[in-house]
C-alpha cells in the first residue's frame, strides 16, 4: 500500500500537463483566429457550414437537436453524476479510481475549454443558427469537448473491462457519440469545423492525461505487476519512499556528522497540517533527531525567528515545512555556516524540491534526505533600487512571470495550486514589451526586447519543463533566458521548444543546453557569475515565487556553495553525470 501510494503519487504529476493542455489549446485558437485566418482550409469552412445549412429536412434536424442536447451541459453534468454513482454503488467493489478518472476527465475538459474562451474570441458562422448561440467563444466546441471527455472516457472504461464482440460493440458505439455531435454542431450552424476539430482534441487530449495519471497504475496491478518489483526508466529497481509510519528504526544513514543535535523545525501553518506535522516529528524521531523545536512562519516572519534561535542552540539541522518562500527565507539565514538545511516540500510550487528530485510526499522527502548526504548548493543574491539585497535558491525575475506571481489569486492557489499561475498569466499575455539593457560579468552592454527574464540556480518548473536547461545549483554560476514570442504563433513555437526538451529520451546537461537565440529568437540564453540589468521604465519583479517591489534595476550575483543542504543519495543513472563531493542531483 505505501508503495503504491507513493506511486501514484508520482503517476499523478502528470496531471500538471493540464495547464500546458490549455497554453497549447488556446495558441492554437489565436493561430485560428488571427494569422490563419481567411488562409486555406480555414477559408473553406464557411462553405462547409453552407451547405450543410442549404440541406436541412425535418428527421435530420430533430437527430440533431437530440445529439446537442445529448452534449448540453446539464445533460453531460447529469450523466456523468449518474455513471458516477453506478462505478461507486453497483460493483461489489466499488471502482473508485474509475469513478475518479470520468469525474476528473469531464471536469478537466471544462476547466480547460472555459479558461480557453476567456482568451480566444471567435464568432460563430455566418449562417442562421438552430440553438440560441452562448456567449463563449465558438472555439472550442464545449459540446465536443464533453461529449468526448464523458463518452470516450465511458469507451476507455468498456475497453478495459470487457472482452471479445462486446467490446467491439459497446466501445464503437460510444466513440462514434461525440463524431456525431461534432456533425450536429456543424449542421445547426453552431460551430465552424475547426471548432468541433478543437473541440475532438481538448476532449481526447484531457483523456490521454487523467487516464495516464489514474487508470495505468490500476492495469498494472491487474496484469500482475507487481509495484515493489517496478522497474526504473534506466532498467533499476524503482527507490522505495516510506512514509512516517514505515521508516525503519536504525538510524547508520546520518548524514556527514549532522548527529542528535538539535533540530529546529520551520513550519508554514497553512501548507503543513498537524496531520503532516506528526508524520515529519515521527520522521525526526525515527532519525535520532528528539530534540526538536518547531516554530511557525507569519506574514511579518517568514522563517519563524530563525536567526535568533539559531544564535541561542547549538543546531545542527534546520527542516523548512513549506514552499520555496519558506525555504528561502530559511536558506537565507543559513548561507555561509556549516547547518544544514533539509526541505519539506508542501507549497504551491517546491520548485527547488523538484529540482532536487526530491519524492513528492513531503514525509517521504525529509526522510529520503536525512537518509542521504549533505553537500553544498549555491545561491543567488538579488539587489536593484527598492529591494533589500536578498539570497534566492530557485529563480527571481522581472516582467510576465513577476506579474503572473504578484496578481495570482490566492483563492484559487488554495483550490487548484500553482495552476493558478497560469491563469494569472493568461491575464498578462498581452501586456507590452519590456525594453532593457544586460550587462554579464561587467562585459558590454546588450539591449535587448523581452516579455520576460528569469534568472535561475536551478532550470526545471512545474511539470519538468526545463526553462533552464543547463542549470545547476552547484554549477558557480547563473543561467538566466529572454522569453520574447512575437504574437500566436511565437507562443506556440516557445512552447514547443520548452516542451520537446521535457520528451524522454532528449539529451541533457551542458551539451545539450541552448546558447544565444533558438526558437526563431523567441527565446534567448545567457550565463554568468554577475547579471546586471536596466529596464526603461518600472517593471514587476519576484523572488523565488514571491513578488517583490516594482523597478527598473536588477543585479544578482551567485555565491557557490552557500547553502549547506541534505539530499538523497542519488541514483546510479544520475551519479554517473555529476562530480564526486558536492556534486547535486538535479531534475534538468
């Protein structure tokens, strides 16, 4: 069971390619509507809807109105709810995760299709309308979409459970429900065919993801594969990540000398709960560590007063409960001394931990690294006018990412977590160009356009997308990228550079990393000791996830070796392409 919770787990970050889901859907809608428009096929669909409006008869336009209503969203609501309940009631075991992945997929397909039309504006077709006409956007086609999240999410269920004609039959039927709809919407005059099209591939796309993260660990168990068993992508024997009430009593695994001293936790009040505070106490206590003082974070505190207990113990281990702003403002009291820091990660976004490979489970994190090493990791140190000079460990930044940051709603990051990024940052996609000037290593000045820079000691985000490549927190150095697309179809080609460096099987480290411009220049990259930047005007600015005040000056500098940290003892596969020492594991 521990197993395969933490399996799952790591099965389930798949589901942070939803949000990449909606980036893609909606260049792809801007592409629709704005370059392509009045350009072959495109110009070809107002003749589709045409024809098909110039041949309605009675018996077709009533099969018609029964597929859209069929397709409606009460209608989808009510289904679902009900195919729900039976997976849940019927079975003498209920089919939880079956009834999670239909749920799940139905409602993913609408988040993304609503999220998508807030964006993309596209009129219906110029033909007389059979169903009043909503006020979303006419791409994607909603109807589409969740006739194809509902019954092709049914068709999955039917292919996995039944056997031979059967199968065949009940899986035809219900994949050729959202084909017909797709046809209905064209006939009423409701959508143009590169609407139900986008309609096809939200609903399919939305299936391949929730079904990868909740049905494929259920097959394996299903065809005897057993989960301790499970293999590695390198062909290893998958590492075993307990949770508190698994870990083994012997305490040999302490790293380089970190002892029974004291340890001071740093707790985030909202990100860890007293259910996930006893787990990390037992955690501690299972690795010898009793002597424990906890202290929550505040709004005016963000490390708890950790500089004077520090002052007044003799610590030797200091555990951050929290997410990257916590375990910033922790490391920064660190920097320079010989306590090392171990990371519990439980925020919105743990882009560190990530990168660090640290297991998802917050538990199961501190253990993996107390059972590990400790080595050494550098640090970032931000100034410009109206900051104080501070030490970031994951990324700071100015323009679209700094505004993205600074207008999230919290709200929404308690409800969906760092999704709400992205919907912040469909707010600012339009936002003008910044104008600035780069000065590395105190070389020549070079001006430059850019909607966004980030400067990184670390390169992967949410979902493993490699924004930075190269990056490394051990490397002594800064790498930092220009984010500049110019319209639609700059967006879709950064995107699809980011996202084809995340593809398994791609090559990485320092040969693989990009120098200079790539993407058509919609992307351009940079490394350095020291980065200096000036903007022209005030622009928003943030540091490891949290915003900062506006401004037109940013200097950061890195500090190798600053941070002393605990980390897992890294996989052969990973050892292999890192130094001995205070070599670091990272996910880039």
């Amino acid at each position: 069971m521990r197993n395969e919770r933490g399996a799952a787990a790591r099965r389930g970050g798949v589901l942070l390619l939803l949000p990449v889901q909606f980036v893609l859907m909606t260049g792809l809608g801007l592409l629709i509507t704005v370059p392509l428009a009045g350009r072959w096929p495109l110009s070809a669909e107002d003749g589709v809807n045409r024809a098909l409006a110039e041949r309605r008869g009675a018996p077709t336009t009533e099969l018609s109105e029964w597929l859209s209503l069929l397709a409606s969203t009460q209608s989808v609501i009510a289904l679902t709810l009900l195919c729900v309940a039976a997976l849940l009631l019927l079975p003498r075991v209920a089919w939880r995760r079956e009834a999670a992945f239909l749920a799940l997929s139905v409602a993913a397909q609408s988040a993304v299709f609503l999220l998508v039309t807030l964006v993309v504006e596209r009129s219906r077709p110029d033909v007389p309308h059979l169903d009043p006409a909503p006020p979303t956007s006419s791409f994607p086609s909603g109807h589409v979409g969740a006739a194809t999240a509902l019954f092709g999410g049914l068709a999955t269920l039917a292919a996995t459970r039944l056997h031979g004609v059967r199968r065949v039959l009940v899986v035809g039927a219900l994949a050729l429900i959202p084909v017909a709809v797709a046809v209905s919407r064209l006939y009423r005059g409701m959508h143009h065919p590169s609407d139900v099209l986008g309609g096809l591939l939200n609903g399919a796309c939305t299936l391949f993801v929730v079904g990868y993260a909740l049905l494929l660990p259920a097959h394996a168990r299903r065809d005897g594969v057993p989960r301790s068993g499970a293999l590695s992508r390198a062909g290893l024997p998958a590492t075993r990540t307990p949770d508190a009430a698994d870990i083994d009593a012997d305490i040999d695994a302490d790293p380089e000398g970190l002892g029974a001293g004291r340890v001071i936790v740093v707790r985030h009040p909202l990100s860890c709960d007293d259910e996930l505070a006893e787990r990390v106490r037992s955690v501690l206590r299972h690795r010898g560590h009793a002597d424990q003082v906890w202290t929550p974070t505040s709004a005016e505190d963000a490390c708890g007063g950790l500089a004077a207990r520090i002052a007044d113990t003799a610590t030797t281990l200091v555990v951050a409960c929290g997410g990257d702003g916590t375990v910033r403002a922790c490391a920064e009291v660190l920097a320079g001394t010989d306590i090392a820091l171990a990371v519990v990660p439980c925020g919105t976004g743990n882009l560190l931990a990530r990168n660090l490979r640290l297991p998802a489970d917050p538990a199961a994190a501190l253990d993996a690294a107390l059972s590990g090493r400790t080595t050494r990791i550098d640090m970032g140190r931000l100034s410009g006018d109206g900051l104080e000079p501070a030490r970031f460990t994951v990324m700071a930044g100015a323009g679209l990412d700094a505004a993205m940051v600074r207008d999230a709603s919290e709200r929404l990051k308690e409800r969906v977590g760092w999704a709400a990024y992205v919907v912040s940052a469909v707010g600012h996609l339009r936002d003008p160009r910044m104008r600035l000037s780069i000065r590395l290593d105190g070389g020549a000045e070079l001006e430059r356009r850019a909607r966004m820079v980030v400067i990184g000691n670390v390169g992967t985000l949410q979902g493993g997308l490699p924004l930075l490549p190269d990056a490394r927190p051990d490397s002594g150095r800064l790498d930092m990228v220009l984010l500049d697309p110019r319209g639609a179809a700059g967006w879709l080609v950064a995107a699809g550079h980011v996202l084809s460096r995340a593809l398994p099987g791609r090559p990485s480290g320092t040969a693989a990393a990009p120098t200079g411009p790539v993407a058509g220049g919609a992307l351009e990259y940079f490394d350095a000791t020291r980065i200096d930047i000036r903007f022209t005007r005030p622009q928003p600015r943030e540091l490891d996830g949290d915003a900062v005040a506006s401004g037109t000056r940013l200097t950061a500098e890195v500090e190798p070796g600053a941070l002393r940290l605990c980390l897992p003892t890294p996989q052969p596969r990973a050892a292999a392409s890192v130094s001995e020492g205070d070599a670091v594991t990272t996910a880039g």
